[in-house]
C-alpha cells in the first residue's frame, strides 16, 4: 500500500476505535469484526468481502507497533498533503519535504539519498517489502487470521454402527472431547472431514478440520457387498434335494423366512430386498448364501437308508462338465 493512501484512510474509523486503543482492545476488535464479515461466512457477498480487506489491511498496520507509528506520523502531517516529484515545486512540496524531517532527509532544494531513491525502494524500506508496503499473508494476502491447523483422529466402531450410525464421543491430541456423528453407511477406512472440529485459530480465524479415519470391525456373520450385505446359510442336504422354508438373520432385527426350492446346489444366492445398509446412495439387499451342510456323524440306520439312495440315484457323475471344461 502506498503511503498516499495512509493520508487518505483513517484506519481506526474503519475498526471502529479510538487512537489510544491498547493492543489487546484492538484484537479484540478486530477478530470481532473479521469473524462477522469472514468470506467463508458470507458466501458470494461482495461487499462483505471488500469489508474483510479493508478491516484487515487497517489491522495489519495498527496492530504492528512500528507501523502503527509511522502511521500516525504520516496521518500527522494532515490529510491535504499530496506527492509530487522531487524538485518540481508543486504547490503541496516534494516527497522529501513530506518524509525529510521523519526519516532525517532535508529541506526541499537541497541534495539527499531520498531524491536518488526509486519511489517503490523507497517504500519498500519504509513500509516494509511487500509491495509499496501491502502486507502479506492472510486472505488473499490482505493480512486476514489465521485459519487453525487441520488434526487428524482415528476410531474403531462395531459393524452395526458403521450400518446404522451414531454419535460417539473421541478425545483429541490436545485434550479436547468432542463428539463425532457417524453417518449411516461408512465403511472400513472410509475418512470423514469435520468442519471446525481441528485446531483454533490463533487470531480470531476459522478453526481448522477434524479429518478422522474410520475402522470397523468385522462381524461374525454379516459381510458388507457394497451396499448389499451378505451371509451364508447353511442348509442340509434333504433341506436342498427337496426345497424348504428356512429363517434367515438380518442385521439388528428378527430373522426372515425364506423359500428354499427343490434342487437348490450350495452357494445359490437368495435376495431379500431392502435389507441391506442404508445411505443416502440408496439401499441395498440382504444377500442369503446358501451352503449345503454335508452331516459329519451317520448312525447304522441313517448310512444304509444313504446306501439305498445311492443305488436309486441317477447315475451321473456331476464332474464330467467340469473335466471336459478344463479340457478345451
């Protein structure tokens, strides 16, 4: 920023304060005011905008204490004063008459470094190097607060809950507990990103994130399949030689009856719509794998009548499909 434009802004009017203000007032002031007109919170508004730049170029020179004084030097000199080259004799005098007595240059006429000087060098060194003294950093490099750092967290939640979701309750790093809903659906290390949950500001900014990373633990049933899930059913061998009703669990509510038709082989796929996880993608299938139970014990009675079957039993062999396959 020039420094024609210290003579033009009265930058304790645009914080709203007065010359005398203490440091800490300031601050105050300040994160006050950049919280209210903070471009994350006032989304597509220009002016509220072009208010945030304007209070924190003000804030960046008052809150600096050698800014701030050279400042109120310049502001001193009276608002009427104007730059002209040097030497030239305008009415409102050269830049060294302006800036002879505070930084040891002298009168108008007569020879000093400053008339040697480029303008834009010799800001930069009053000023400082950002740019005819535009400070640097902040938002869109007007000085704003300083966003808070993003923290990282990780979870171990039950299978149902990752279905389900809930709010649980995490410690940070830092000691802070906070609560965490988990949305209905996520999945094995899915991350999610909380907004605000991260590290505070150290200047009245935007808290970062919170981007936590998610692990579930494995159920002894139920298998996620996307959104579907999936879960084998064991069922015996006259169960799927001559079909039968069967219960089947579901997740976190009362079984299901299902229809077993005759004939059915083992990994044969029955479909329960709607039972599956819920997002907001949409809702999946509970998936029934069916796996015939081969009996590990046969008494006398139950072997010979399997004997007879065996006799009985059409003479095909199931493998011959499979070898001529393998074969080409």
């Amino acid at each position: 920023m020039a420094s024609q434009d210290w003579f033009d802004k009265d930058f304790y009017k645009v914080l709203g304060v007065k010359k005398d203000v203490t440091p800490a007032e300031l601050k105050k002031t300040y994160r006050k005011l950049a919280r209210q007109y903070h471009p994350d919170s006032n989304a597509g508004d220009a002016k509220a905008e072009a208010k945030f730049k304007e209070l924190s170029e003000a804030y960046s020179v008052l809150n600096d204490p050698e800014q701030r004084k050279e400042y109120d030097a310049v502001r001193a000199m009276g608002s009427g004063a104007r730059f002209t080259a040097p030497g030239s004799g305008g009415p409102n005098g050269g830049f060294d008459d302006v800036f002879g007595g505070m930084f040891g240059g002298g009168a108008r006429g007569t020879s000093s470094s400053y008339q040697q000087a480029d303008f834009e060098d010799i800001l930069g060194g009053v000023f400082g190097r950002g740019g005819y003294g535009q400070p640097t950093g902040g938002y869109r490099g007007f000085g704003g607060p300083t966003p808070g750092r993003d923290v990282t967290a990780s979870t171990t939640i039950d299978f149902l809950t990752a279905i389900q979701g809930d709010t649980v309750t995490l410690q940070t790093a830092d000691g802070r507990t906070i609560k965490v809903k988990i949305p209905a659906g996520v999945s094995d290390g899915q991350k999610i990103k909380l907004r605000g949950k991260g590290s505070p500001s150290p200047d009245g900014g935007a808290a970062g994130d919170l981007v936590l990373s998610v692990t579930v633990r494995k159920h002894p049933v139920f298998e996620r399949d996307g959104l579907n899930l999936r879960v084998n059913v064991p069922v015996t061998f006259v169960e799927a030689t001559l079909g039968a009703t069967i219960e089947v669990p579901t997740l976190g509510g009362d079984p299901v009856r299902l229809r077993v038709a005759p004939g059915t082989p083992s990994g044969r796929v029955l479909r329960v719509k709607g039972r599956g996880v819920t997002t907001s993608k949409g809702t999946g299938d509970l998936l029934a794998v069916v796996q015939v139970a081969v009996p590990s014990h046969l008494n006398s009675d139950a072997r010979e009548a399997l004997e007879r079957f065996h006799e009985l039993e059409p003479k095909e062999n199931p493998r011959d499909d499979l070898i001529a396959r393998a074969r080409g």
